[in-house]
C-alpha cells in the first residue's frame, strides 16, 4: 500500500486524509472524518479539479469499490504528484 499511510492531523486545525507523497488516501468516511465506512480501500487520486470557493480538490476514487470523494488540496502535498495526477489521473 504505498507509503502505509498513517496521516495524523495538519498543525493549523484542518485535518488531512491523504498522503502527502502518493495523495494516496483510505475508504473510511462515508461522510468527511465518520470513519463509517467498512471497506478500507486504497484511493487513489485520480484527477484535480478546481472548485470555486474551495480551491483544488483532489478526487479520489477507490480501487475497491468505485467510490469517488473530492478532498481539499494540502498545503504540503508534493507539486510533483499532483502534477502526475492532473496529467496522466
Ligand atoms: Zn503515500
Ligand atoms: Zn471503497
């Protein structure tokens, strides 16, 4: 599973669910931060799309189920992944 994310919260309050590295992620939330769901899939990011109030949003989709979550870009989140992400999702 990539870097084994173990992703604990940013320092500024917002919390973070992806690998900063591989922006790989995890199905645990059905809502953002529940931790309801039972399928514990990698995400992987599959493309960026900017929101108009929100920013980049990465968009995440789970290899085990299909199921797709926009998440806010991190401020620490390598240029060079999402870079990859945007061109080849
Ligand atoms: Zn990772
Ligand atoms: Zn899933």
């Amino acid at each position: 599973m990539h870097c084994g994310i173990e992703v604990g919260p940013l320092p500024r309050g917002s919390y973070r669910n992806h690998c900063p590295s591989c922006l790989c992620s995890r199905h645990v939330d059905v809502l953002p931060g529940d931790r309801a769901a039972r399928c514990r899939g990698l995400m992987r990011a599959r493309g960026v799309d900017s929101h108009p109030a929100k920013g980049h949003m990465l968009v995440h989709r789970c290899v085990e189920c299909g199921f797709v979550r926009r998440n806010r870009v991190a401020p620490d989140d390598e240029l060079e992944s999402l870079l990859q992400v945007m061109k080849y999702g």
